[in-house]
C-alpha cells in the first residue's frame, strides 16, 4: 500500500495533501504525463542529504518501507564553496554527515539497499562549483535507496524486483536479516564413515558415533529456493559465497566442497533413490572431518551466506573533481557517499 509520496528540495514536502490516498499514484503519474510540471522540484534549489536520510529514519517504523529516488547530482552555493578544496568533498562534510545518519539507521535496527540504475538524459549538468555543461553523451546514473526494517526488507526487495521492468546494474545490500532457510545431513549422500544421525528432528540435523579410525564425511543439504534468492543473487553468487562456520576449538574440515543441485546430480555414485532426496534442496556442502581434532564434544558445524562486502562499482560510478566533466556516466562524490555506509554496516557479515 502507497502511504505517500514527499518531493525534496529546500523542505521535504508530500505531493498532496490529501487524507484520502487511494489515486496518489494515479495523480502523481498524471501530473508528468499531462506536462504541467507539478512535481517538479524548483529549479536551483538543494535537498540536504543528512536531512533526507533523517527524515527516512524517523518516519520508517514498523512495517513501512523508505524509497528514495536520486540522481545523487552533487552543488553547493558560491558561500559555501569558499576555501573549499574540490578535490576534496569531504572538506564540505558530507561524509561526517552522512556518517552519523547511517549510524543511527544501524542502531535503530533498519536495513539499507541501494539499486543502481542509468537512463538517457538530454539537458544540463550543474557541477560541483556549479559550472553548466551540455549533457550527455552517455546515460546519466539514477539511485534508488530502500529502507525498513531488517526482517521486512528482503521480502520487499525479492517482491520489488519480480517486476522484470526493474532491472537494477548493479545492487549492494546492508542489515538484512534472512530466515534461517531449511535444510538437513543427506545420510547416503557422498558419505564416508560409519556415523548415525539423530532421528529427534523430522528431517537429519545431528550426527553422532563418529569414529576416529574411520574416514568420515557427510553432506549438508540447502534450500535457497524462493524469491529472497532467485530475484536477489545469481547461482554463482550463491555457490561461491556459502561457508562453513565452525566453532573454535572443536571438529575441523579437511575438505568442504559446494555444489549446486545440477552438479551433484552428475555424480555417479548418486543412485535413483538419492535423486529424490536431493532435488528437495538447491545447494550441498560437502564435508569431509578432520580426524585428528575430533573430540568427544565435537560441536556445530554451520553453514553461512557471506555478504560479499567490496562492492567494488561504488567506486567505479564515483567520478572525482578532477575527471568530473568527462565522466558525466558517474557521479560526483558518491564514493564518498557510500563509505560511510561501509563502515555503519562493516560488522555486517552474513546473510544468515
């Protein structure tokens, strides 16, 4: 359900007025189709981003979901370009700003996406100092940043972009928390050593009678099926991010491989009766144990989605005061931007 719609510039202000908000998106959308411009944000105004970004925070509570749609096109007044170093953005503070803001979406237990996307634009663009080129050549770049709660996000975002009109270039997500998802120890599956499994659970959770003299190895089955995975992560993504947690001190692994279902389906040793079993799963963790550091308490064996957190396109669609003008494809300071998002989110490891 659409609750509202703001329009930033020097205020952060709704599009209407309205109580009643059932045709919001019908007029919003009528207001550009029929050119009378009543969403335009006045020409030569500024949207402070800390402000936004607080106003986000604030007004983002339970179930509700944030999106903010920017060009991201950094300007300063001539006051506030005095002494300023161009080289530098963060002489203006925006980082120091923006900091403090994604600290506190942290803490308040909300998640952050942001989609990346380009599209063609024919008008002008205000630089840095505020000097006017003719503009552009090459699609310009266009953000839309997503915020709610760690355990609303993902759902939203898988539902968001089962709209095949929405096709992101590049993503990166922050403090989502994802279900644990279901899975279980394939007894016969690539199995070495003569070990049992606990029958307490409805499906194998636990194995137990492992001996030292024997070779031992087993198989933990996944599902990441569903669309929090499918619209989210590629196949690859998944198969090469998966890890083996261990806790210290106890059982190790000599060897872990990862395969998808497609793969351990080509096993030989697989028979007609396994293939049951494991079309009921989408990837395999492979385990064969480390004799020499079983213990008679061997503890837990987890397998964890990292996050892989380099996000290396931030700095590849950031363009600098130096290169700026040329590379009219980026956008001014947004590495600046995002690193002190890296940095709120750094502890931020796994997905589950």
């Amino acid at each position: 359900k659409l609750d509202s719609i703001l329009l930033a510039s020097e205020t952060i202000k709704p599009f209407q007025n309205k109580k009643d908000n059932r045709s919001l998106k019908r007029d919003f959308i009528a207001s550009i189709d029929d050119n009378t411009r009543a969403w335009e944000i006045k020409n030569g105004t500024n949207s402070p981003l800390h402000k936004i970004f607080e106003h986000i925070r604030e007004h983002t509570v339970k179930d509700k979901v944030s999106l903010f749609i920017t060009e991201s096109i950094m300007s300063y007044t001539q006051g506030d370009l005095v002494g300023a170093q161009y080289s530098n953005i963060d002489t203006l503070g925006l980082s120091g700003k923006m900091k403090i803001e994604f600290d506190d979406l942290q803490k308040s237990g909300c998640a952050v996406s942001i989609l990346a996307f380009k599209s063609q634009y024919n008008g002008t663009y205000t630089d840095f100092a505020n000097n006017s080129y003719p503009c552009c050549k090459e699609s310009r770049p266009y953000y839309i940043w997503v915020v709610g709660k760690a355990n609303v996000i993902p759902n939203f975002m898988a539902h968001l972009l089962k709209n095949n009109d929405i096709k992101p270039e590049q993503q990166a997500h922050f403090g989502w928390t994802i279900p644990v998802p279901a899975y279980a120890i394939l007894p016969q599956v690539k199995r070495g050593g003569g070990w049992q499994y606990d029958t307490e659970t409805k499906v194998p959770q636990k194995i137990m009678g492992i001996k030292v003299s024997e070779e031992n190895a087993f198989t933990i089955a996944i599902d990441l099926s569903g669309d929090i995975f499918n619209k989210l992560f590629t196949e690859n993504y998944l198969k090469n991010n998966l890890e083996l947690v261990t806790n210290q001190g106890y059982a190790k692994a000599s060897k872990v491989e990862i395969y998808t279902q497609k793969e351990i389906l080509k096993d030989p040793t697989v028979t007609s009766e396994q293939k049951q079993e494991i079309t009921k799963y989408t990837h395999f963790v492979y385990v064969k144990l480390d004799n020499e550091s079983l213990a008679e308490d061997v503890g837990k064996f987890m397998v964890r989605l990292k996050k892989n957190n380099e996000f290396k396109w931030f700095a590849t669609w950031s363009a600098n005061h130096a290169t700026e003008n040329t590379n009219l494809g980026r956008t001014y300071g947004f590495y600046s931007l995002t690193k002190p998002l890296l940095t709120a989110y750094q502890t931020d490891k796994y997905y589950f």
